[in-house]
C-alpha cells in the first residue's frame, strides 16, 4: 500500500469515495433526506474543489498495491478548522476506510500521517470531532491517547446532531 497526497486532479475519485463512505458509515443511523440534504452540499465538487485549494486543508488517500482507493484523510490548521478553539493545533476532520478495506489497521496509518504533519508543523496538539453515537471511532481514538474535552453540532441535513470534541497533546 502506499500514501497519495491529492491535488484538484483527484476531485472526482474523492467526490465518490467521500461519498460512499460517507452512506457506509451513517446512513443506517440516519433518514434518506437528512443523508442526501448533506452529502449534496458537502461534498459536491464545487466544496471539495474549494477544499482542495485551500493551502490550510491537506487531503490524503491509503491506496492498494493494484493502486485501489481504501480510504481517505483530510485534515485542516488555522482557519480551515472547522472550530477556532484550537490555536496551534490540527484537526483530523475526516477518517474515511471503504467498507472491504476495514479492520486492516489503515485508520491507525491514517492517524500516523496526522501526527506526522502535526510535528511538521510544529502543532501542540490533535483534536477532532466524533458522532457520539459511533462507538467504535470513539474507542479507536480512546486507544491513541484522545480525551474528550466537549463537544459542537453537526447538522445532517435537518438534523442537530451532537459531536463529540476529542483532543490530544503531542
């Protein structure tokens, strides 16, 4: 397996695997309308375009050896962030592994890059935000050290959802 770092080239293959990742992991907890109200808006190509260009935002895909998209990080400083609580730090704002890539140990690669760009850059710490009803993804996080220390709205579609804001010092 091996890293990519994306540029704009790469805005249709992240428009599809954010996507389905995005249905694998939450449309079961969520209604069909609250799904598509905010896949449409977040990642269509014009947000992920702007995202892309955004020299505060940095996209990443884990590929297979035949070059197989598994998954995806993106992670933002400054005021690509998407709280401003955080000063010197970065945030892991996604953690995508496609559904027959999962249980491979490739969200711990992807969290390794995390902490690799935030000692590059010189961060003092890690946060992001969790679904507080993902049990899993707050236990992956628990297990490297992350502490819940509040936590903000995500709104799916119509929907106010609670995330849980999880940080670590590095």
């Amino acid at each position: 397996m091996h890293i990519k770092k994306l540029d704009l080239t790469d805005i249709n293959e992240l428009q599809k695997v954010s996507v389905e990742t995005f249905y694998d992991t939450f449309a079961d907890q969520n209604t069909e309308k609250n799904m598509q109200d905010y896949v449409s808006n977040s990642y269509k190509l014009e947000t992920l375009t702007e995202e892309l260009k955004n020299k505060n935002s940095f996209f990443y895909f884990v590929l297979s050896d035949e070059d197989d998209i598994m998954g995806y990080l993106k992670l933002n400083i400054s005021d690509a962030q998407s709280e401003d609580d955080f000063e010197n730090a970065l945030e892991i704002e996604r953690i995508y592994i496609r559904k027959e890539f999962q249980k491979q140990g490739l969200g711990k690669i992807l969290y390794n890059i995390a902490l690799t760009k935030a000692t590059e850059l010189e961060k003092q710490r890690i946060w992001l935000g969790v679904w507080e009803f993902n049990q899993n993804a707050k236990a992956f996080y628990q297990h490297l050290g992350f502490e819940f220390v509040g936590s903000h709205i995500f709104n799916m579609g119509a929907d106010p959802q609670t995330d849980l804001i999880m940080v670590k010092s590095i």
